[in-house]
C-alpha cells in the first residue's frame, strides 16, 4: 500500500501542469518537477543547489532575498500573485508573469517549502485586452457626453449673446467659424489619413488569400507587413487625436517620478526601431546621472513623436541621432536627422496644430504631433526648440527640469 502511495506521489510530482520547486530553509533548490524545467528552461543538474533567487528577475533578486528570509522565520501556506504582478526568469534571461503558491512542509531531513508555479502570460495578455477596450470605451462614451455637454452650453451661451448685443453676435459667430474651421480640418486630415492604410489593409487582405502554397509563403509575410504597418499608422492617428482631446478638456497632467533614464531610452528605441526604413539607424549617447525626476508617459510621448518624425521624413539608409546629457538639474535632449528638413517659411509655424511642412509630400502624418510635443513640455516645465536646413536635416533640442515631487510641494 505505501509503494502504491509513493508510486501515485511521484507521478503525481512528475506529470503536474504547474511548475514544482522545492527548497530547503536556507532557501537553495532541492528538487524541482519536470514541468519547472520546462518554465524555466533549465536541467536538474543546472538548478539543484542553487538559491530560488536564480528564478527571479535580478532586479527583484535583492528584496527577495530579505522577503524569503522573513517568510522562512514563520513558513505558512499562502498564494501570490492574485494583488500584484509577479514576474519569473528563464535560463535565458526572458522574464514571464506568474502565479506562486507556497507551502511549508517538513520531513526527518529539516524544513522546506514547496512553490507551486503557473505561467499566466496568455491570462494577463487577455485581462489587457479586455481592460484597454473598456477603458478605451468609457473614454470614447465620456468623452462624447461631455462634447455634447460642452456643445450644448455654447449653444446656450451664443443665444443668449444674440438678445443681448450685436457685439456679442459677431464674436459668437467668429467663434463658431474658428470652431467649424478646426471641425473641417479634423475631417479632412482624418478622411485623408485613414483612406490610405485602410486601402492598404483592404487589399493585402485579399491578396493574401491567393496565395495558398508552401512557396508562396514570403509573398504572404509580405503582406502581413503592410498590414501589419498600416494598422500602427492608424493606431498612431488615434493616438494623437487622443491627445489632443485630453489636452483641450486639461486632463493631462505632468506627475515625476524616478527614472532610470538610460535604461528608459534603450528600451523605447527597441520599440519603434520597428518603424525604422531599410538600413535606417537609430545611433544614442547618453551622458550624466543614471536616475532623474520626470513624467515616463509623458517623455515617451515626447521622444516617440521626434524619433518617429525622424524616421519618417528621412530616407533609407539615413542615420538618427538621440542623445540625452543629464544633472541633478536637468536633462537635455537632442534628436537629430539627415532628413529632408524644414523650410524656412514654413518653421514659424511647426507647432501649430494641424500644420505640415509644405516639402511634406505624401508622407503620412496628422499635423499633430510637433503640437503634442510642444503641450507636453510645457505641462513638464521644459521647453522645445529646432534647427533645420531643407536638404540636410532637422535638429530639435528639449529641456526639461529634473525636479522632485517634494521640491515641487517644497516650492509652493
């Protein structure tokens, strides 16, 4: 009976749909299950005898190590994962979401604690999904009634103005034209620059279904590229009408926090080298103090827009430059292209809202984004300047203070 117990254990142990490491009180790995292995990508012989700190992402290993003492001092069984977001390390260093569950037990060798691990990458990618689009629709709905709302006092304040004087008529109807100006431009620009990816999608869309063979398998991928692009073009759109309406309605506020800066450029590079053109580069030097006071969303909107200006209106090839100098005062950046630049006449007016560079083409683009670069070094206490010759390039500088929330509080 207890040799059928202990085969049933084992099999158990080993056939398990969730990662089983064990470790002793010092907190080294003494055991683990076939399917840890698997999570984790590593061999017996490769884990046994090391600290569990070698599953944990390193810049969570220091804290770790003091949680798993004060956890060892008085082991009970408990779950984490469910409150706040946990993070485990494959051998080859990629990071995954889990859900940990713990339990002491104890045998004639000493205490240990077995770790029930399971991946949830696939639930938390659909928990953002469905998070997003609700945002996305409270916003859409809140938004809309609050136009509405808005639309309607005006309407009431102009009739009001009418009974009153002829003054106030006149300035209501500018007010009215300036508005339907700005309503037409909206339409305009949108219409133009939806038509062009949606045309794009639409007949990738059905290009890829002729082709149903192994060797037509590049002409597919292809496709999906351009789709692929197309949907980023439209996204970046609404991105920036976006914006713009949470701007207007004073919604958008600037909140520092501590940011390791570098590391903070490395990555957001990573993700728009995506968008770079053939053999474009993006080259980045960075100088100074390694952490600073600033507002995360707001410089990556910042640094988006340029780098994807640069991108843009450079051809293949074409190098881009960012660097970043920081102090305890502040932080300069210089985002540089060898693009096509901007005309003289036209660079009074680059921040304005809705404007293009006449040299602009047919490169897509809402007219927007220099206008929420300007908003939002502002709202940051910083400020923006560019220089350009047409043929050469463009090179846009942004100071930005490195200031602390309680200098802030201090200050006032």
């Amino acid at each position: 009976m207890i040799t059928r117990h202990i085969e049933m254990l084992d099999a158990l142990f080993k056939h398990a749909t969730e990662g089983i490491v064990v470790v002793d009180k010092l907190g080294t790995i003494v055991m683990l299950n076939p399917k840890a292995k698997e999570l984790f990508g590593y061999t017996d012989l490769e884990l046994t005898g090391k600290k569990i700190e070698s599953l944990i992402p390193q810049r969570f290993a220091g804290n770790h190590v003091r949680y798993r003492d004060q956890y060892l001092e008085a082991p009970r069984a408990r779950g984490m994962g469910h409150a706040m977001d946990l993070f485990a390390r494959r051998f080859d260093g990629s990071e995954f979401p889990v859900e940990v569950s713990l339990s002491p037990f104890q045998t004639s060798d000493g205490e240990f604690v077995v770790s029930f691990v399971i991946d949830i990458t696939e639930r938390k990618k659909q928990e953002n999904r469905i998070r997003e689009a609700n945002l996305e629709i409270q916003k859409l709905n809140a938004e809309l009634e609050e136009r509405v709302a808005q639309r309607t006092k005006e309407l009431a304040k102009a009739v009001k103005k009418v009974e009153e004087s002829q003054e106030e008529v006149i300035r209501a109807l500018k007010k009215e034209k300036e508005l339907n100006n700005m309503k037409s431009q909206f339409v305009t620009i949108a219409s133009h620059e939806f038509r062009t990816p949606l045309a794009t999608i639409l007949s990738s869309a059905s290009l890829i279904g002729r082709y149903n063979t192994t060797e037509e398998e590049e002409k597919r991928q292809k496709h999906v590229q351009r789709i692929k692009s197309a949907v980023t073009n439209l996204t970046e759109i609404l991105n920036d009408f976006l914006s713009i309406g949470k701007l207007e309605e004073g919604r958008v506020h600037s909140i520092p926090v501590l940011v390791e800066l570098e590391s903070f450029c490395k990555t957001l590079i990573e993700e728009i080298h995506g968008l770079c053109k053939e053999n474009q580069r993006i080259l980045f030097e960075y100088t100074g103090i390694e952490e600073v006071w600033l507002d995360k969303q707001l410089l990556r909107n910042i640094l988006f827009n340029l780098l994807s200006n640069c991108i843009k209106y450079s051809e293949p090839g074409k190098r881009i430059f960012l660097n970043v100098t920081a102090d305890e005062k502040e932080v300069n950046i210089e985002v540089r292209d060898e693009g096509i630049g901007i005309p003289e006449k036209d660079q009074p007016n680059v921040f304005d809202r809705f404007f293009r560079a006449h040299n602009a083409g047919t490169t897509q683009g809402t007219g927007l984004g220099l206008n929420i670069v300007s908003n939002y070094v502002d709202l940051m206490g910083g400020s923006v300047t560019f220089s350009s010759q047409v043929g050469e390039g463009t090179t846009f500088f942004v100071n930005l203070p490195n200031t602390s929330p309680s200098k802030i509080s201090g200050e006032h």
